[in-house]
C-alpha cells in the first residue's frame, strides 16, 4: 500500500479538517464561500454543450474547453487529470502530502468492508449487468460523515471507494470528500488539491442524479451542476493521488487492482 513517512506527520500547514461554520474573519479560507455553481446563463452554457456533444444526440460540437493547469475547481471533464506539482508552493505541496497520509490512516481501518459497514457505510455492491466483467468504482458513502459540520476532514472521510471486481472482494482504493450544494471546497495543496463536479439531473431540493443514456433528464428535473467532489487515490505518489478519474497504470502499480485488470486492453469504467 502506501508507505507513511512519520516525520511528515508533524507538517503543521493544514490539520487535517476545515470547519467554515467554526471559523471566521482572517482565519476562515478566502477560497471558501458560497456561489460555486456557475450563473443561470453560464450553466446553460454548458449544459447545452455537453447534451450536443452526447454521442446519441447525434451532434459533433466540440468537447467543454480543458481548463488550464493551475485550475482549482471546475467541470470533472475540463480539468486535466492529474495536478501539475510545480505549480504549488512548498507549504502547499506539504498540505496536500499530510491531507493524503491523514485519509489513507484513517481510512485503512475500513479496508474490510464488513468494518466499514460497522461505522456506517452503506456497502450493498451494485448491480451488475449479465456478463459484466469489468472494474466498478464502488463509491460506499456514510451519510452521518456527508451530513455532518466538517468539510475535508481527513478523520471523517464521506465517502469510501473500492474497486469493485467479479468474483473478488472489494479493495479500497481511494476515498471521496464532496461539499454540501452551493459550497465551494478549500484548497490547502492548492492547484494539487481540486474540487470537481458533474452535470446531475435535479429536481427541487432533492439529490441530483445521473442524467439518463441520451445526456436528458427525467421529466420534472433539471439539467445542473453537482456538488463540488475531490477523489483522494491511494496510489504511491502524490501526483496521481488527486487525479480527478480512477488513475488505473498508478493503482496497478501500488497493485490495488488484479494483474489480469492491468493489462493492456483491460476493461475498466472510468468516473
């Protein structure tokens, strides 16, 4: 797995939790605040864009525009991959290395799903397809952690994620922090630790969901931008760790996933 240096465990530029309601004035981070989703006009934009460029709209318009290198947050499809570490400051390449070791020694714990599922999340693996031998991105959420008053808290990760392969217990490979509708993340490793989001189908108050095969939404929804997420993979360098998709040659690598699956030409489905 990960190897943890023990001395990097003293950096004390971030602690490992961001509370917006417990701070304020020059303490809160001028990076979080209310108002991520893009103005109505904008986000029609861009809705309009991705349901034109959906495959079964029949429609070749061009792809949204890949955001530049030292972006924090946008669409998961405009931002590029993998963070470009040059690009951060010292303090914050050091943010981004104590909030990646804080996750995967919190998270080890639930490396079991049966201990998981013990602590509150919901592990019931997802259907799948006759014949569907692929790798899943099994995202086991706790919804007391995604409810609760504390953002990018590396001790209440929301989210866990396990690769999900036929015929193989789950193996964990990665977590999830997502923020509550309308509240942007902060950025402790700065253009390393990126907040994304997708386009959901959306009615009201409720949970936005997957927009159906054709790019629409049910009816009495609305096409949206989702929460702000950030994936947090436990890979063993800190470039692939904030990839923004499952970074497969890296989890290989750290041998997260079966050699059969790492082969070239192997089937794995992508976030």
């Amino acid at each position: 797995m990960i190897a943890i240096v023990a001395a990097i465990a003293g950096i004390g530029l971030y602690d490992g939790t961001w509370r917006p309601r417990e701070r304020a004035g020059a303490e809160a981070n001028p990076d979080a605040h209310r108002d991520h989703t893009l103005a109505p006009r904008q986000a029609t934009a861009v809705s309009t864009l991705i349901l034109h460029s959906h495959p079964a709209s029949g429609r070749s318009l061009r792809s949204p525009a890949m955001l530049p290198a030292g972006a924090r947050r946008g669409l998961a499809h405009s931002l590029r991959q993998y963070p470009t570490l040059s690009l951060a400051t010292p303090d914050q390449w050091q943010a981004a290395e104590r909030l990646r070791i804080l996750l995967w020694q919190t998270a080890r714990r639930w490396q079991d799903p049966r201990a998981a599922e013990a602590a509150g999340f919901d592990t019931r693996r997802p259907r799948r397809r006759p014949g569907d031998r692929s790798v899943l991105w099994f995202h086991s959420e706790n919804r007391a952690f995604h409810s609760d008053r504390f953002y990018l808290d590396a001790r209440r990760p929301d989210t866990l994620i396990y690769a999900d392969t036929p015929g193989r217990p789950l193996v964990l490979v990665g977590v999830m922090i997502s923020m509550p509708r309308g509240l942007r993340g902060p950025t402790p490793g700065g253009p390393i630790t990126r907040w994304h989001w997708h386009l959901v189908c959306a009615q009201g108050a409720r949970r936005g969901l997957k927009p159906l095969g054709d790019g629409s939404c049910p009816r009495g929804s609305r096409l949206r931008l989702g929460s702000e997420m950030m994936h947090i993979w436990f890979t063993r360098d800190l470039r692939s760790a904030f990839a923004i998709h499952a970074p497969r040659a890296e989890l290989c690598i750290a041998r997260l996933l079966p050699a059969t699956y790492c082969e070239d030409g192997a089937t794995i489905h992508g976030m």
